[in-house]
C-alpha cells in the first residue's frame, strides 16, 4: 500500500480509501446505499482491507440512513486505532425542517449520532457532505471548529464544494482562526475531469487535500460497459445514471481504456484507478467495494506503472477543451516565458501555475 499526507497536516492516510456507501441500508429500501450489505459482509471487507495496508474509510451519515455507520462501527470495533475514519453530515437525517443542512443546531446533532453509531468518541475526518446555499459559512465553520476544541472531531473537510466555496471557506477560517478544512471530496475520474478547470489548480495552491469519489463512475469503466450495449446488472450504473458524464466520448474513453488494459494484462478498472494514482494532487481515492473479488483487482492498481504513451492516449481521450479563463490566462503566459523554459500553454501540468 501507498500512503500520502493529508493536506496540510501530518497524517498519512493510505491512497485507496474504503468507500462504505455499499453498508447498511437493507431494512431501509428508501435509504441511500447501493450495496446493503449485511454485517458479516461489512466485517469481511473491513478486515480485508485493513490487512491489505488500507488505513482510511469514508462514510456518512446519509448511506442506508445511517446503516452504513452503524455497521461500520460494529466492524472497526476492536481496529479502531488502525483506521483514519472519516464520515459526512447536512444530507436530510429526518422530515423536521432542521434536519438536514449545516446549521449548528444540526451539525451538532448529527455529530453526536455519527459517534453512537461509529461506537467511537472522536472523528478523524468530520466533512460538510455538500454546498448549503442557507447557512452562513461563518456558522458552520464555528461550529466545527468548536468540535475539534471539544475533541470530538480531529480535523474536518468538504465535498462536493465549486473552488469559489472552498477558497472563501479557507479565507475565513484564516481570518477568524478557526479550524480549517484539509481536504476535498470530489467526482474525479476518466469520465468526468471538470474538476480540473478551477478546483485543481486552488487545491494545489492552498495544499488541500484531493480524495476522489466514483473512480469507476459508478462502473462505467469497469470494462463490461460498452458502446454495443453490454452492461453489468449488478453495477449501480445499471440501476442509476449517477454521476452524469459526457456521453458522446464515453465509449471512446473506455475503447482506450480497454486497449491500454491489455497492454498491461489488466483489467480497464485497474488502468483507470492507476490513472488516478498517477496524479500527485490526487491524495486517495474511494472504492465502493460490495464483493472481495472487487477489492483484489482494485489493489493490483498499484502494480500498474503507466508509461508515459499509455498517460498521453488516456489523456487525450478523455480531457475536456480548457474553459475560460484558463485558456486566456495560458495564452498570454507564454509572453512570460523566458528563453529555453518549456511551456505548455493550455495544457499546462495540472496543478501548476505559469510563471
């Protein structure tokens, strides 16, 4: 297993992440899960993967409402020390009008029930599960930093926040000093690359951790979908069209894929995932595991060494036209240029700013 540091701290978590949307959730058809599995299915996959290096797990509150949790905590039981856990909050936990968001008032609550059900007395990773257009960042932000000066929650993050969300977020908590947010959560993956626009390029300059979510677009790139019709029934994406990508180069994504994976004697997942590994920024990515099998091939990821043909076809494939500003602020760089310095202009290395 490789391990990267946590944004700007010193934590060192493993780059694959256990994803646990698959837990929990099978006594609640209404719930948010896509596995429901039960707790002897969660045990096996918890130990599986902590034996295999894997020292982070990621969770929330809203996955098979509040199964996931709760089946997690049973798992990690007597690993607790072995683990950075992690787990979300402000997705609606019931039909009140202040349980969903990320006010205090709900903060608060759904934090002390995230506890109860982890069957533990702190979070390693407490994170905001999305943007809340109704509460003042300046209230959330204060109450999580009022978790961590209680002990109950050691760092904290976000997901699914636009660059704006996430600098202003930083900016405040730099100015009230207040506890700030260490990482992201974001859709990042072959199939879908909007990220790399604004998002990539802020969290490279403040060191905010990347941790990705849906590496397989919901198995999109698993390699038993194709432009012909094949389909995996048991995937999510045969079930939900989640995340949305663009489907008029998907398959040709996938052609590459598929012809990359066996240059290597791969499976299209493992070339997918190893071409998230590739990127520096990319801290750790979260696989949704519901059979061990899964898992297995996941780790083989890690035994990939992409050559530098095999990034520029998957790259060109999948990369989506540079939007504005960032083509224009490309193109009058290269006026900055000083002789014999290379420069990349609208494909500039990822993360990295012109001179």
């Amino acid at each position: 297993m490789h391990y990267a540091k946590l944004g700007n701290t010193g934590v060192f978590m493993s780059r694959f992440c256990l994803g646990a949307m698959t837990f929990g959730g099978a006594d609640n058809p209404a719930g948010n899960a896509i596995g429901r599995l039960g707790q002897s299915e969660t045990d096996a996959i918890v130990g599986q993967a902590l034996d295999a290096g894997i020292n982070f797990v990621d969770t929330a509150d809203v996955y098979g409402s509040g199964g996931s949790e709760t089946l997690l905590g049973q798992a990690l039981k007597h690993r607790r020390h072995d683990v950075v856990l992690a787990t979300k909050f402000s997705g609606r936990a019931g039909e009140g009008p202040n349980q969903v968001g990320q006010s205090r008032l709900h903060l608060m609550n759904s934090l002390e029930q995230s506890l109860t059900r982890l069957q533990t007395d702190h979070i390693d990773l407490y994170q905001i599960h999305s943007f809340d257009p109704f509460t003042p960042p300046e209230e959330t932000l204060g109450a999580l930093d009022d978790a961590v000066h209680q002990g109950k929650v050691r760092y904290i993050g976000c997901s699914n926040l636009a660059a704006w969300q996430l600098m202003k977020a930083l900016a405040l908590s730099n100015r009230d000093k207040l506890a700030s947010f260490v990482s992201v959560q974001s859709f990042y993956s072959l199939a879908g690359r909007d990220i790399e626009n604004e998002l990539v390029p802020a969290i490279t300059d403040a060191n905010v951790g990347l941790l990705c979510w849906s590496p397989l677009a919901g198995g999109l790139l698993s390699g038993k979908f194709d432009r012909h019709g094949a389909t995996d029934p048991s995937s999510r994406r045969a079930k939900i069209q989640f995340p949305p990508v663009d489907e008029t180069k998907i398959f040709d994504v996938i052609d590459v894929l598929k012809r990359v994976a066996e240059k290597h004697d791969a499976s299209p997942a493992q070339i997918a995932l190893a071409w998230l590994l590739s990127h520096p920024f990319v801290t750790s990515v979260i696989v949704g595991i519901r059979q061990p099998e899964q898992l297995a091939d996941n780790l083989k990821a890690f035994d990939i060494a992409l050559t530098d043909d095999d990034l520029q076809h998957l790259d060109e494939v999948s990369r989506s036209p540079a939007r504005y500003p960032r083509w224009i602020q490309s193109y009058n760089a290269k006026g900055r240029v000083p002789q014999g310095y290379e420069f990349e202009g609208a494909t500039w290395s990822l993360g990295e700013r012109p001179v």
